[in-house]
C-alpha cells in the first residue's frame, strides 16, 4: 500500500471533485488550506491547517510527512508547491520556471527573448507610476496589470492616458503584491484559455476554450465555452505558439493554464498560471469536454508516473455567468429549479440575500454560473441562455 500523500493546496469546495477523482487514482490526499473549516477536509486522507502562500511555515508544516508529489491550485499556492517539490526531489518546477509562471513581468521577458507573438509591453512599478514617473510608453488604450495578484483578473484595467492610469492605480494598488507592473498593448480580438499539461519538458494540450467578456468589460469572463469552436479552429496556431512559450519558461513538469487572444488568425500569449484552471475547470469540466482525466494524467506527472492519455466520451459545456445588478439582494427565484435540471452539470450563487450586489471589478466579484451541457456546441449555449434567464435576482 502507499503510505505517501500527494498534497493538493488548496482545499476549497471545487477543489473536492479533483479530491475524489485522484483518490480513485489510488492516491492517499493530504489536503492543505488556510481555512481551519475547509471543505475539502472531509474528503482528504488527511488535512493539515495551514496559509501555503507562508513557503517556511509550509515546508515546516510537512517536514515530517512522506510525499508523493505537490500540486498546487491557485497561484498563492504555486511557490510552496515548487519549493517542496524542488527540496524532495520530486517532479514540479524549477526556480526559474516558478518565478516565469508567478510573475508577468518574467513570463513576458521569456517570451520576448524566444522571440513569441505577444502584446507588445513595458514594466514598471506602483512607486515610480503613482510618483509620475513613466516608461517610454505611448501606446493607447493599454492594459496595466499587476506582476504578481493571485489570478482572477485582479486589479486589471484598461487605461486610455497616464492620469487615467495613475487614477486607477490609486484605487487599486492593494492588489499589486509584489509592487511590480505590465503595462502591455490592448489588442482587441477572441479570447481563450488553453490547458497544457508537461510532463518531463514534453507539453500536451489538453483543453482549448472560447471567452466571452461581460459587455462594457475588458477583463471580466461572463461566458466561457468548452471545447471553444473559434479556439479549436486555430488549434494549429495556438498549440505550436503554448508549447514554444512552455519551452521559453523550460518548464518540466506540472500544468499551465494559458491566456490567449486570436486576431485576424495571428496567436497573441497573454499570460499563464502554473496550476490548473480555476473551480472546476480542472475537473470536471476537462474530462466532460474533451475526455481527458485531467486530475489523473497532474497526479501521475506529480508523482512521477507515466500520464495516461486514453479519451472518453465528451460532450460540449457552456459555462455562463449571471448578470450583474445594483442595491441589495432582497431574494433570488428560480435558481433551486434550474440547478435540478439533468443537462446542469453545476450551479452556483456567490451573492448572499440581504448583502450589497458584487460589482465585477474581478473575476471573485460575480454572481454565480450555470454550467450546462449538450451534444453541440450550438444546443449548449442556447439552454444555457434559457436557464439563466430563468433566475431571478431581485434587488
């Protein structure tokens, strides 16, 4: 029997699918989260309470267990993840590609050193832009993003001017955590996420979406389709230009989850996280939309087994976000009926009855989803357009 733990950190309530499916794996999970109530504690093999984004207190923390492998799953827990597996001799990321994958500013030098299609950009920091003081920039409109957020679109936005930017820089600097700036070219086009995952330097694409941004918004995702139509018709552009960028940050072992844009058939990398996609993007999403058991080929590559690519059946998903609204939430009908329905995969609501409306500034700020499948991608986005409409959010 094996007595090691593949620790998962991260344990929220989409985290626990993923849980399950790795146990079915023959995997024993030690789950690790801030949060002393975490869900996914009682699903794990064992739980231990702890901020991974603290790397000393991690390491601390697991000194005394025997692991199998490291797997993060957000972008707070990717250095802790990397520094256990670097420690232990265990597949994961090197020091270089740690930091590519946890800085914006050293993906993009890496991908513009290899030479790769990217949004042409400059880099600063919050000091020197609130004090005036600016790069040899003047492309406008541009988007201004931190270096380091945590993912979710935080503190991302679109600027037309320096005094535009220095205005919402102001308001949201408390989201730049490592102080450092992208200021990058707004390229107007589709956009796409695409799962890679790497296993011994070689990548494998995985999962190709299409996005659809909220209207008025920039930066905010309200609709997201699996497999994307638009993005899998580009497939032989896009996976070429996600595996050089892969080679670029000489990552080896783990996955990534890339930001791309499309424009007039030319491939553009935005940016890349070095962990699954978000909720429940890593499964089930993954293995309904394309087959591929995602949390078992990260498992085996974590652990240094050889990953499993065999398909199963796979249907289309639209994955659709309510709309927002303003005041107070007084009540919400019609969302038990809806997430009842056999073709929901998954429902959810983030807004509270009695709280203030959530405002889109990030991807965290929304209302809930609908997760829905079909057999096209056609039946999957108009049912999940019905059943939206069908909620109610009364304030």
């Amino acid at each position: 029997m094996n007595k090691k733990y593949l620790t998962v950190l991260g344990g929220n309530q989409m985290a626990c699918p993923a849980i399950r499916r790795l146990q079915e794996h023959g995997h024993k999970i030690l789950v690790v989260d801030g949060n002393v109530n975490s869900p996914a504690k009682k699903v794990a093999d064992l739980f231990v309470h702890q901020d991974f984004s603290d790397v000393a207190a991690t390491t601390s923390k697991l000194a005394d267990i025997d692991l199998s492998g490291a797997m993060p799953l957000n972008d707070f827990a990717i250095a802790s993840a990397a520094s256990i597996a670097r420690k232990r001799g265990l597949p994961g990321w090197s020091e270089f590609a740690e930091h590519c994958v946890r800085s914006k500013v050293a993906m993009k030098k890496a991908w513009q050193a290899a030479g790769l299609s990217t949004a042409r950009a400059t880099f600063t920091t919050v000091q020197d832009l609130m004090a005036g003081r600016y790069p040899n920039w003047d492309i406008w409109p541009c988007v201004i993003k931190p270096a380091f957020s945590g993912g979710g679109s935080r503190g991302v936005f679109v600027a037309q001017n320096w005094d535009e930017a220095r205005a919402q820089l102001e308001k949201l600097q408390n989201k730049y955590l490592d102080g450092d700036v992208v200021i990058e070219e707004f390229i107007s086009g589709t956009e796409h996420t695409l799962e890679v995952l790497v296993c011994k330097g070689n990548p494998f694409l995985l999962s190709i979406s299409d996005k659809e941004n909220y209207t008025g918004s920039d930066t905010i995702v309200q609709n997201l389709y699996f497999p994307g139509p638009i993005g899998n018709k580009h497939r032989s552009v896009l996976e070429p230009l996600v595996y050089a960028a892969c080679r670029a940050m000489e990552l080896t072992d783990g996955t990534a989850h890339f930001e791309v844009l499309l424009r007039e058939g030319i491939g553009y990398l935005l940016e890349v996280g070095g962990r699954p996609g978000g909720g429940i993007n890593f499964h089930p999403i993954c293995e309904l939309s394309t087959g591929y058991d995602y949390p078992g080929l990260l498992g085996a590559v974590l652990t240094g087994q050889e990953p499993n690519f065999k398909r199963k059946h796979s249907v289309h998903l639209a994955w659709h976000y309510f709309p927002p609204g303003k005041g107070i939430l007084h009540s919400v009908e019609g969302f038990e009926s809806v997430k009842q329905e056999s073709d929901v995969v998954d429902a959810m609501l983030y807004e509270k009855v009695g709280m203030p409306r959530l405002d889109l500034s990030d991807d965290l700020a929304r209302p809930g989803y609908v997760l829905v499948k079909a057999d096209s991608h056609e039946r999957a986005r108009a049912r999940a357009v019905e059943l939206v409409q069908r909620v109610k959010f009364n304030s």
